[in-house]
C-alpha cells in the first residue's frame, strides 16, 4: 500500500493517446476504430457526504471511467489517493482496455478512485467513505457490468465493503448471485486463491521467461523495486526463491539501499510493525530518490506510480530490464531514453496483467460456484501471461518496434477484429 508521491502530474491521457497513436500508426489501424477507442464510453463523476468521527461532513470526489466494453464487461480497479482524477481514471481506464485484450481475456476496461489520502482517515471513516461511495456509483457497477477490484491503497477489505453494500441496495432474489461485482476479495467472502500475490507473480513470470529468452541466470541477478505495496512486496518475495538480489527498495517515506542484499520477507515483518513504510529498516542503508534511481544492477521493477521514468531521470538508469509492475511509470520521452541506451522494457499492460487475470478467474469461480486451488491458478495465470508475452515479442519483431507498442499492436488488432465483425448499432 506505498506509493511513491514525487510523481509529477501531467496528461496521463495525453500520454496513453501518443502510445496509442504510435501504434495505430503502425498498423494503419481503421480510421473509424481509432475514432472510438481514443475516447472512454462513460465517464461518471460522483461527489458524496460522509460523516466524520467527530461528527462532522467531509464531501468526496470520486469516480469511475468505462472506458470499452467490447470485448467483455468493465474491469478495473479502485484507487484511493490525492492524484486521482478524471485525467488519471481516463488514462488507467484506457489501459485496462489494452490489458485485457494483450492478456485475450473477455473483459473491457474501466477504472476509478477516490480524491483521498486514505491515512489521514479512521478506519471507521474509510468504511463509511467505501460504502458510500459504492452507493454514489449504484448500478453503474455489477457483477455482469462493470467489476472493480484492487489498485493502489484498496485492499481485500475494501472490496468485502463494497460487496456487502452492493449487495444490500438488491432484491434478496438477487443477492446470492451477485458476489461477483468486485473481485479481489478477501477468500471467505468469495476471494480466490492467489489473487492477492496475482499481480506480483505475473511480474516475477515474465521476468523469468525475459530471461529465460536472454540466457540470463535470476540466481546471479540484482534488481531494485519502487513501491513496497501489494506489487512490489510481492514480486521481491516471490524473486527471492530464484535467489535474485533485492538491493534497493523505496516507497514513499524513503528509499534505502543494501549491495549485500535486503530480505524481502523481513522487510515484510518490518513494515507491518512499521505503519507499512521501509523507512528507518535497520539492515540496509538510506539513499535520496535520484540515488535510488542510479543503482546499478540488472532489473528496476517500477511498483508505484506513474511518470516515473522521464526525461529527468531515464538517463541516469543503470539496468538492463525494466519490468512495470505500476501502471504507467514510464512517460513518452522516457520510453525514448530508455530503447536509445538499449534497456529492454516489459511494459505496464503485459508485465501487470496478472491481477486482472486472476480478478477474471475469481470473477469466473463466483459465477460456477467453484473453488479453484492455488496449484491450478498459478498454472492457468502463468499461460495466459507467457501467451501474451509471445505474441507481443513476436509483434515486436514483425513490426521491428519496441515492446510497448507491440503491446498495443496486439490489443488494438484484437480490438480491431471484433469491432468488424460486430459492427456499429444501428
Ligand atoms: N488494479 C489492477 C490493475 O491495474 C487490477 C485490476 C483488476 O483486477 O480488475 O490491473
């Protein structure tokens, strides 16, 4: 649940539209697809009361951007954080379109959030700021609509609230079979298994199978992390069985180095005890932000969020791999610097699919009324992941671009296909 707050705000929109553009441009995507894909459907806005402890009103701004549901119903997550706002849901919305159709998975894309710095709230005025929010968004959400999930500073908890809300406002007829409007729930509510290390372990796959393709042995391997939250703790912990060196990690009370390697799992225990910040961790040493950023060492998985790598700070990166477990850390000129110093980059709408493809297989376990077990989830995750990673490498080289817009390509093809075959009502 850290984020690193030095991000800049600026045109997240803008950004998606240039990524989007490059490809289209490439192959020569239909004039009239391109039309409807580079703006979102809906875009709903809410502003809501809520009562504090001490008695008073606080208004909210929340919101939810549907971007496509073509191939599927709306999927995306929730954010609750001072950035969100229509400019960044749109832009995250966007991406959620691309990621599940580079992932091939039947779901659309949409995403949302609260204008909120959660930790300065109760938890008592967090569950009353969810469900009324989730009663602000009525049936612009459902299980068979439009199903949010996780995403920065939301969790499990958050989800079992939004649920029980949502499913207060149904008919009793209704209720049994709507446990599928949010995914990402905690298990004894109809969460899945894995659905929590989801989006890490898609990370540490792709990683693998980066290497796998370089001859790049993880066990020799170094790598840095920004954002120690659900993504980045995850995909430290899951490495660490390869033996990959963690030797930086920073979040938004700091960044701290160790040459000699930091534990993940301990650093776990330490941030539990520690309001969920790496500052002040006694067994590495800490660093400033642009230290951090010219570590060297083989891979810098970006955890946080965006706008990240930029022109400021792309050029002093010393990696071999960036792997995006955030949503667009990476901006235009960035993504220039870093194909120039030839860094090989996995990007955000492949190398983060993993928490929506589990999201769609909670989605489908809540539908049949199954429990599937870990073993299977991993198995089925790691196949659809490493089939998306294959068909963007492949785009990659047919088109001789890079892996962002070969990304898109497979997206906006498979996109394409649909919207031919369907047509345009009436
Ligand atoms: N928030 C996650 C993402 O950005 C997960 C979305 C989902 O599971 O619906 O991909």
């Amino acid at each position: 649940m850290s984020a690193n707050e030095t991000s800049p705000k600026k045109n997240l929109f803008q950004t998606v539209l240039r990524q989007f553009n490059t490809a289209a441009d490439t192959i020569n995507l239909d004039p009239d697809i391109r039309k409807i894909v580079a703006k979102p459907m809906n875009e709903i806005s809410v502003n809501f009361p809520v009562k504090m402890d001490d008695g008073r009103i606080e208004i909210f701004s929340g919101y939810r951007v549907q971007h496509n549901n073509v191939l599927g119903p709306f999927k995306g997550g929730l954010r609750y954080h001072p950035a969100v706002d229509l400019d960044e849901v749109r832009a995250l919305a966007a991406w959620m379109t691309w990621k599940t159709a580079v992932a091939d998975i039947p779901l659309g894309g949409a995403k949302g959030g609260i204008q909120i710095d959660p930790s300065k709230y109760s938890i008592r005025e967090l569950e009353r700021i969810t469900r009324r929010f989730t009663f602000a968004l009525g049936d612009n959400i459902g299980p068979d609509y439009d199903i949010p999930a996780p995403d920065v500073n939301t969790n499990s908890q958050i989800m079992a609230w939004i649920l029980d809300t949502y499913l207060q406002m149904k008919s009793p007829g209704e209720r049994y079979r709507s446990t599928h409007v949010v995914t990402g729930k905690p298990i004894e509510s109809g969460g899945s298994a894995g659905r929590d290390k989801a989006t890490g372990q898609g990370v540490v796959f792709v990683i693998e199978q980066w290497a796998k393709d370089n001859n790049f042995d993880l066990t020799n391997g170094t790598y840095f992390v920004q954002g120690f939250g659900n993504v980045g703790s995850w995909a430290a912990r899951l490495l660490k069985k390869f033996g990959t060196r963690l030797v930086g990690v920073e979040d938004a009370s700091g960044a701290i180095i160790n040459p000699a390697g930091i534990d993940p799992d301990d650093l776990c225990e330490y941030i539990e005890k520690n309001n969920y910040a790496i500052a002040g961790y006694p067994k590495a040493e800490p660093i400033d932000h642009n230290e951090f950023l010219r570590i060297k060492a083989d891979i810098f998985i970006p955890a946080a969020l965006e706008n990240q790598i930029t022109a400021r700070t792309a050029p002093d990166l010393n990696v071999r791999l960036i792997a995006e477990g955030a949503n667009g850390p990476t901006d235009i000129e960035g993504d220039r610097i870093v194909q120039e110093k030839g860094i090989d980059l996995i990007p955000d709408i492949l190398c983060n699919a993993g928490g929506v493809i589990v999201s769609y297989f909670e989605w489908l376990q809540n539908k049949r009324s199954e429990f599937w077990e870990l073993e299977e989830i991993d198995k089925k995750l790691h196949r659809i992941i490493i089939n998306g990673y294959k068909k963007v490498t492949a785009a990659a080289e047919t088109y001789k671009t890079d892996w962002r817009t070969a990304a898109y390509i497979v997206a906006l093809r498979r996109l394409e296909r649909v919207f031919k075959e369907r047509g345009i009502f009436p």
